[in-house]
C-alpha cells in the first residue's frame, strides 16, 4: 500500500512539465519517495526514464547513470568477459580433472 502511494506521489510530481528535467536526487526529495524505491520504479519500468532526460540511477558497479537494467554498458561487457574466462578455466579443470589432457591434435584420454 505505501509503494503504491509513493508511486502515484512520483507520477504525479513528473507529471508537472516543469519537472521532466529532475534528477533522481530532486525527484527524491520533492516527494519524499527514497531513492532506492525510485530506483526500483525506474528498473520496473513503471516510470519510464526515457521519458526523462536527466532521470537514471546508478549502475551497481560504478556511478554510471542508467536508465535500464543493473548495469551501464562498459561493466556488463567487463562482466560478461570475466564470466566467460571463469567458465573456460571451469570447464579446463573439469576435463582435467576427467583425466583428459590437451595435445596438439585434440584432447586425448591419459591411459
């Protein structure tokens, strides 16, 4: 019920022209709505940042101002490579712990 209110406290507040430029910050504190409950509005897609042009939150990693998803662009990236390598060094002590060894030609069973 209050995430509700404070949702409609938030619409209605960018619903004044004069307050499409906020930031999260001045959004936060014209409506009393935390930022983090914002935030979470933003991510949900009930407020439509795109909307808006200065209205974003901060990537999880860095200060990056995003309007969508967890992460801005450049960490996701970084992110994802460093899965990758981590999958590939998983899958490398799997097969050798398997008793499989890498050859020029291919991997071949230790007998």
């Amino acid at each position: 019920l209050e995430i509700e209110e404070d949702f409609k406290i938030a619409e209605r507040f960018l619903r004044a022209e004069e307050n499409q430029n906020v930031t999260l910050e001045e959004l936060s504190a014209a409506t009393n709505v935390s930022a983090k409950r914002l935030s979470m509005f933003i991510r949900d897609m009930r407020i439509y940042a795109e909307d808006f042009p200065n209205l974003g939150y901060s990537c999880a990693h860095c200060p990056t101002i995003i309007k969508r998803q967890l992460l801005c662009v450049p960490c996701f990236e970084t992110f994802s490579s460093e899965m990758d390598i981590s999958l590939k060094q998983d899958k490398l002590r799997e097969e050798m712990k398997s008793g499989f060894t890498s050859r020029s030609n291919g991997y071949k069973a230790n007998r």
